[in-house]
C-alpha cells in the first residue's frame, strides 16, 4: 500500500508550495498533477504578483503586504531563480467616478503598507510615452510583482521533492473512496493511494475533483483568452491594465479586458479576452485574439505589425462572495480545498505556510474564516 500523511491533487502554485511546506516539516507528502507540472492556469498567467487589485479586509491587505516581502529572499530559500523583479502597474482611469474611488481605494492601501498613488494624465504621458492616452484621465500606479510561472512551480516542485514529497506528474486523479466523513484512498488510472488527509488544489477543477468525494462546492468559472508577441524593442515601461475591468467583463457574454505585460525576453504577454463559461477548457478562439489585437492597437499604435507568437485560455474560477475558498469542506473531516484567489502569485509564499499549518492542525496566526468553505454550508 502506498501511504502517506497528505495527498495534494494539483500541481499548480497552490499544490507545490504547500507541499514544500509540508514536506520540509518532516510531512509524508504526494502530489498528484493530471498533466505536466505547472501545466494548468497556474503556468497559462501572465505571472503578475498584484497588490492593489483585490478586496480590501485586513486578511487579504495582510497576505498582499507580507506575502510580497516573502518574495524577496524566496528565490534563495527555494535554491531556484524564477525571475522575480518589481514591476510599476499604471491601472487606467477612465472617469471621475473611479479617478474618486481610486483616491480612497490608494489611500487605504498606501497606510496598510501598500504604497499606491493616483497620477494625472502628464504624469501617466511622461512614465509611458507610446501609449495612447486619448480618453484616459491618468492612473492608479502601485509597484507590484512579476515572476516567470514556469519557473515560479519548478522552484517549489524541486523544493519539495528535496525535502521529500514525492511530485508525480500525468497522473489524473479518477476517483475517490470514502468512508463515513473520511475520504480513504485517491485513484488514478494505474495506482491506487492512501492517505491521513486529502488537499484539492486543482484551481477552476476544484469543484471537479470534490465531486469525486461527494463533496459540492459553490466554484464558478470564467474563460480568459491570451497571447504572446515576438519579442520587440523596449517601448512599454510597466505593466499596464484598466481599473474598471471588472466591470468591463462582468455580466457579459464576451468581452476584452486589455492587460499589457513586458516580459524580459522583449515579448508581450497580454489579456484578456473572457467568456462567461463554465466549460473547462484550454482552447482559444479566433473572436478571442482578434478582439484582444484591436483593442491593444488602440493603445499602442505603433504594435499594428508586430507578430502574435502563441495564444491560450485557461478557466479563472470564484465562488460567489468572490472571496477565496480555502480551508476544510465541512461535509468531510479530512478534506482541505484552495482556490479562487485573486492575488494568488503574491499570498502564494504566505498562505501557503498557513495552509500547511491548517492541514497539519497547528493555530494559525490570523484568522482565515472569511475564506472557510464552511461559509456556505446551510
């Protein structure tokens, strides 16, 4: 029988730093991935480390600010360089209203130790000279994260295999048995698993892989749409997003919500074009690329003729508050779930500590409830 104290089903950021973290505290660990490591969403985003984006409660402010300090030294700790670098965002500002809610939502942040300011249009013209800046009243500048998400899973796969795990990928998980409130063993197409505790950590699949258990989660998913250019000369400074992209997107059958991403290759990374789906795929459409181009050609002239290189959808999941989902299902005892996080590259090196903690029973050091699947149990 191959047992072990934890099985982890996911091998995206989420599924490898906590098995890094359970491994190195002397925690049997497995970790299950259906394809190649860092094959799902988590290698498919552009590997941005956001810090001003998401909810402002006390929990998420306090994974954004000491999650990106983590950053700093993890490259080291982890023995892997993932090309972790700071990166200005100018988030674009487009109306009074949200050049209001921007001034509010900056101060907030910069006093939680999230420096964030509101610039004038000059000031947005001068920091990006190529941008068209026609109908923009100036932006929300923070400096956020980036990192290389290939990179970024190798670095805690290798990580934890160090300390022990076992990281086995293309190896779908088929089905799960249960018994009473404990889930058994895990089954994959050969080989069957035992384990103390079971963690779904598969990312949009989460609700998915549950089911197997007989486990319902409230996990609902959009499509999102990218594509990479050839690599070009420095031109773009920062990355650069809208601040109302959320509402450019939601509640629409399709809709482009443009983000520009400066790799160090000289290539762009941009996003997104979504689809309100709950179809889980990787494929892309020809309505996708060419909504993206055009709208990308309004901001940057001078890309008409630059070339698309390669293109990719991933699912984007949320539950229905829009908070995360991260602690035990209730309807088992020995089930933990992560997913549906917004900042999930800047919490990873933190929440993943606390995840460890949680599985293994120690007390956490904040409370996490506001993100405990329990929050929708009648």
């Amino acid at each position: 029988m191959q047992t072990y104290d934890v099985i982890i089903i996911g091998g995206g950021f989420l599924g490898l730093s906590t098995a890094y973290q359970l491994a190195r505290a002397g925690v049997q660990t497995l970790l299950l991935e259906a394809g190649d490591i860092g094959s799902g969403t988590s290698g498919s985003c552009s590997g941005r480390a956001q810090v001003c984006e998401g909810h402002l409660d006390p929990l998420n402010i306090a994974l954004i600010r000491d999650g990106l300090k983590l950053h700093e030294t993890l490259e080291e700790e982890l023995g892997y360089e993932y090309e972790w670098r700071r990166v200005g965002l100018f988030s674009l500002l487009r109306s009074e209203s949200y050049w209001q809610q921007w001034q509010e939502r900056s101060a907030i942040l910069t006093s939680a130790g999230i420096p964030t300011e509101v610039v004038d249009r000059a000031s947005l013209q001068k920091a990006e000279p190529n941008l068209n800046t026609s109908g923009v009243l100036g932006a929300a500048y923070a400096l956020e994260g980036k990192v290389n998400p290939f990179k970024f899973t190798r670095a805690y796969a290798q990580a934890a295999a160090r300390h022990g795990a076992k990281i086995q990928g293309n190896s779908e998980v088929v089905g799960m048995e249960v018994q009473g409130r404990k889930i058994t063993a895990v089954r994959t197409a050969n080989e069957t698993f035992y384990a103390d505790k079971v963690a779904v950590m598969t990312g949009a699949w989460v609700a998915v892989t549950a089911r197997m258990a007989g486990v319902e989660l409230p996990i609902r998913s959009t499509h999102a749409e990218s594509f990479i250019t050839e690599s070009i000369p420095n031109m773009i400074y920062h990355n650069i997003g809208f601040s109302d992209s959320y509402e450019i997107i939601n509640g629409k059958s399709r809709a482009v919500a443009i983000g520009v991403h400066p790799e160090l290759n000289g290539t762009l990374d941009i996003a997104e074009a979504v689809t309100q789906t709950d179809e889980l795929h990787h494929g892309v459409s020809a309505w996708g690329i060419t909504s993206m181009s055009k709208e990308l050609i309004k901001l940057f002239p001078f890309l008409e003729k630059v070339r698309v290189m390669r293109s990719w959808g991933r699912p984007t999941s949320f539950a229905p508050d829009e908070e995360p989902l991260v602690g035990w299902a209730p309807q088992l005892e020995n089930m933990y779930v992560a997913t549906s996080l917004v900042e999930t590259i800047t919490a990873v090196p933190l929440l993943s500590e606390w995840m460890a903690m949680d599985i293994q029973g120690q007390p956490l050091p904040v409370n996490t409830d506001l993100y405990s699947p329990a929050r929708f149990s009648s």
